[in-house]
C-alpha cells in the first residue's frame, strides 16, 4: 500500500533539497528576488510620487487660472490692459484675481557684477494680494505690504534666492541700479514655477523708480472649484474685450497632471523591463531544478524502489521550486519595499506601496516556480527506479 504525504511532509521533503544547495539556491533565489524589487521598487516609487503629487494639488489646489499675453497679428508681443486684474475679478465665480508684471530691469548680489550676468532671474512687479491668491509662503522674512510695496524692498524666490546666495531677510541687493533690502524669501511653488526664479517687487515702487508700464504679465485667478471651466472660457474676452485672441489662459494644474501622465508611461516601460529581469529568474530556477534532478537520479531511484510513486516524486520537485521561487519573490518585495521607502524619504514623500503589488509580486513568482519547475518535475517521475538507480 502506498503511503500518503501530508503537506507537513512535502514541505519537508521539498525543503530539504533546498537545505542541501544552500549556494545554488541563494543565487537561483536572489535571481527572482532582483526581478520582483525591481518591479516593486516601479511601482512603489510612482504611486508614492503620485501621492505626493496629489498631496501638493491638494494644498495649492486645482482651481488656479493664469492668463497671459500671446502675440498680436503681426507677430508683435501683445499687452494686457491696466484694468484686466479688476475686471477678471468680477467674473462670477472668481474669488481673488491678482497679477505680476515684467519689469525691464536686473538684479544682482552687488554693484560689482557685470551687467548681463543675470543668472536667469527675472524682475517682477508684484500685487501684494498675490500670496493669497496663488497660496505663496515664505521661508524667512515676509510677503510685501501695503507700506513695502512703496519702497525698495524686494522678496525672492527660492531659486533666485539661492542663486544670489541670500539666505534670510535683511540684505541688501543691486536691482535696477539701486539698492533694495530683502524683507522675504518665498517656499517653492508648483503651480507658479516662474516665481520660483523671480525677484519680487511692489507695484507702486516699479513704476516710480524702475520704469514699470502698469500693465499685467501674468494674472493669476482663484476660482470656486465649480466654477473652473466656465471661468476659463471668460478670462480672455474679459481681460481684453478688443482682442480675446492674443489673450492666453491655462490651468497650471494641467501642467502637473500631464507630468503625472508622463510618469505613468515611463513606469509601464520600468516594469517592462522588471519583467524581463523576473523571466530570466525564471530560467535560473529552472536551470537550477534539471541540474538538481540530474544530480539526485540515485535518490529519486531509491525512493522509487522503496514505494514512492510518480506522482509523489512529481510533486516533490514542483514544491521544491515553488519555495525558491517563493523565497526569492519574499526577500524581493522586501527588497523593494525598502529602495521605495529609502528613495521616498529622501526626497522627502510618503513612502506609499500598493498591496496588490506585493501580493502580485508573491503570486508571480509562484507562477514562474510552478512553470519552471514543471519540465523537472516531470523528468524526475518518469525515470523508473532500476535506471535511477544504475546513474552514475
């Protein structure tokens, strides 16, 4: 009478085969383990880049309008009228609008920098009601005022404040040929990037001491969340009723969602190439499973002669190969939990890894156990005992 296995006793018999290759296994092991970090390592580093994506369109918010000048019909840059910043404002569902304007004047460290060194910062005129509406925090210092917006303060951003080595509120700096104290320094914005690299000045005092026109760049429109769409269609007629056209309007969240979009293509390429790395693991374990039933065709001999059956020595090298492949799939979701968490703090996201990649990670490998290990497995039962036993 044949005697049965227990699944206690399969296990053990399974993973004393492992037990007794313990170099071959770890490197036929680690083949998958690398193939499903990968994969994991994808997957956990976008969906925590898209969290903190949506983390930051959370806080600044998806209802932020910007219109700009195009050009006109001889290809000439266009303006925007003086007025354009009140009458966007009366657009129903619009609850703030503010606006910057270019001014024609540079800004350095000193007196002592050559002109034209600019280092890409741009000068801007600033409406003091522009943090409110765009949702900008200062780092150090603080916004413009009333009183500072009349006088030569100026306030950074971060960039520009880095490339002009400011570090706080107090210094001074050569802009349009005068000196201006810092009173701020503004915090990285997503959704307003060109602020960023910008030097911020009052209204009132661009156009009494650097030559400033009055008209707005850039307007900037906070709207009520329903009210998005119906605004944009209104921003350009409003803000020039005699030339809609060479009014530019945008959504700067687009911006982010497309960059989104981006990610998630490049991902798809990512764990295209995790895959290949996850199939020739395969091949590893598969290498390692006709090695080890060449190598064992005296005991599967033996164990054939002393009443195991086909179907016992079958299931022996499938469990064999389904736990190194497990093992490999265990230690790579490990693995790659760990490179997601050590790239996303670093750059100071959460740290975000779906279940159902960890659980897919898992189940892909015994697949590819149950696939490579299959061909061996059945090699190994069909050898009869007296030609297992007469190997070499």
């Amino acid at each position: 009478m044949t005697a049965r296995l227990g699944f206690g006793d399969v296990l053990r018999v399974g993973g004393s085969g492992l037990r007794a290759r313990p170099l071959r296994v770890f490197l036929s092991a680690l083949g998958i383990a690398i193939g499903i970090a990968a994969m994991i390592g994808v997957v956990g580093i976008s969906t925590s880049s898209r969290a903190q994506l949506q983390a930051t369109l959370d806080r600044l918010g998806t209802n932020l309008l910007t219109a700009a000048p195009g050009q006109d019909f001889m290809g000439e840059d266009a303006s925007m009228p003086e007025d354009a910043v009140g009458m966007i404002g009366r657009i129903p569902g619009v609850r703030t609008a503010s606006a910057t304007g270019k001014v024609d004047a540079s800004v350095y460290r000193n007196d002592r920098i050559p002109e034209g060194e600019t280092g890409g910062i741009s000068v801007l005129a600033a409406r003091v009601d522009l943090t409110r509406t765009v949702g900008l925090t200062t780092s150090t210092g603080t916004w413009l005022n009333a009183g500072t917006s009349r006088y030569p303060a100026v306030v950074l951003g971060s960039s520009a404040a880095e490339r002009l080595g400011v570090i706080g509120a107090g210094t001074q700096v050569w802009l349009g040929s005068q000196w201006f104290t810092v009173v701020g320094v503004l915090e990285a914005n997503g959704l307003a990037p060109e602020l960023d690299a910008a030097a911020l000045v009052g209204w009132d005092v661009a156009q009494a001491r650097l030559g400033f026109d009055g008209h707005p760049t850039t307007v900037y429109t906070r709207t009520d969340k329903h009210a998005v769409e119906d605004v944009r269609e209104l921003m350009a007629a409003t803000a020039s009723p005699e030339a809609p056209n060479e009014i530019q309007v945008s959504r700067p969240s687009d911006a982010l969602a497309a960059q989104n979009a981006t990610d998630r293509a490049f991902t798809g390429l990512l764990l295209g190439l995790g895959g290949v790395a996850l199939l020739v693991g395969g091949v590893g374990v598969a290498n390692t499973m006709v090695i080890s039933v060449l190598e064992r065709r005296a005991e599967i001999g033996l164990r054939r002669s002393l009443g195991a059956t086909r179907g016992q020595i079958r299931l022996q090298f499938l469990t064999e190969s389904q736990l190194l492949a497990a093992l490999g799939g265990v230690g790579g979701v490990g693995l790659g939990i760990a490179v997601t968490a050590v790239y996303a703090i670093s750059q100071g996201w959460p740290t975000v890894v779906p279940p159902w990649a960890m659980a897919g990670g898992v189940l892909a490998t015994l697949a590819i156990g149950a696939v490579a290990g299959l061909y061996p497995a059945i090699r190994a039962a069909r050898l009869s005992p007296t030609e297992a036993l007469a190997a070499p």
